[in-house]
C-alpha cells in the first residue's frame, strides 16, 4: 500500500489524489471463465477408468446448461411476440423446439446412425 500526503494548503484548496484504475468487469469474467475452462478436464475426468459414467455425468451438465438456455430463448421469443414482433418470435421458438428436440435426442441419433 502506498502512502500519499499533501498539504493543507493544497487540501483546502480541493486537491484530490487521483484514484488508480481499478480492473473492470469485462477482464474480471474473462479471467474467471479462462480458469473454470481450464479445470474443467481436471474435474470432468477426475474418475480414471470408468470413462462411460465419466461422459455421462460430463453429458449431464452439459444438457442441463443447454435446458437453461433453451429455456432463456423462449422467454426471449415470448417478449418479443409481446413486443410486436412475431416474425422473429415465431422464428425464434422454432428454432428453439427444433434444435432442443435433436439435442435431447442427440444419442438416440447416434445410435441409429451407427446402426444403419
């Protein structure tokens, strides 16, 4: 920590100390998602030898964060049908139900493919 002093002459006068910059929010949410991406395969793999329940439980965040977004865009379609427009709205929950329908489905097709 460093010490500033001034004078009363300049303290009556109404110098102030300039304040350092500190970090903005940007830098600080960049930071903490390079560290999370960074521990993620130290987490998800901490379980050597048993890689089949390791992906699943790996697959069921991933599927749980997409639910959330999933969810998220409907609200948006929602608000913006309320908003006046319904051509991206419709847009916009469609593409939502489509897309959610093949990624819930996603090992299903999988299989299926691998069947053929």
């Amino acid at each position: 920590m460093k010490t500033q002093s001034m004078s009363i002459r300049e303290f009556m006068n109404g110098k102030s100390f300039k304040e350092e910059p500190k970090g903005n929010v940007k830098e600080f949410v960049r930071n903490g998602t390079t560290i999370g991406l960074v521990l993620v395969p130290k987490v998800a793999f901490a379980q050597a030898g048993k890689a089949d329940e390791t992906f699943l439980d790996v697959w069921s965040v991933i599927m749980n964060g997409v639910d959330w977004l999933c969810a998220g865009i409907l609200v948006f379609g929602g608000a913006s049908w309320m908003m006046g427009h319904r051509g991206k709205a419709i847009e916009l929950i469609l593409g939502c139900c489509c897309g959610y329908l093949i990624r819930r489905h996603a090992l299903e097709i999988r299989d299926f493919l691998k069947g053929l």
